[in-house]
C-alpha cells in the first residue's frame, strides 16, 4: 500500500524568514514530526512517522514543504 509523507527542499526552506525563525510548517505540524534542533536551523522530518496529512505544506510560506508518495 502506497503511502504518503513530507519532504523539505532544502533549497527552497529559509527558516529566517519564519516568525523569529521558528519554522511555520514544524508549528503546523499536529504530530511534531518536523523538528528544528534550534531557532533559524532548518527542519527535519521524520518520515517513519509522517502520515501525510500535509498541514506543514499549507503553512510553509516558502513553499519548501512537499507531500511525496513512497
């Protein structure tokens, strides 16, 4: 069964340009599953967890958020 999860361009992301540099698709994420070890690094996903709901897609402003099928 085919199953969805989140991917971070990470061209693309440029978490300084966030609300104080907190990434708004980590905050947007209901599961926490996109993590910055800190204020301004770039997220991390974990895609083991990840269900693909895409709440983080719609809050990136950046656009650096993307749903793929694995």
């Amino acid at each position: 069964m085919p199953s969805k999860m989140a991917l971070v361009d990470y061209s693309k992301c440029r978490p300084e340009e966030c609300a104080g540099g907190v990434c708004a698709a980590a905050q947007a994420c209901s599961r926490k599953l996109l993590k910055q070890e800190a204020d301004y690094d770039v997220p991390m996903p974990d895609p083991s967890l990840c269900r693909g709901c895409g709440d983080c897609v719609r809050a990136c402003s950046q656009k650096a958020v993307k749903i793929v099928q694995v």
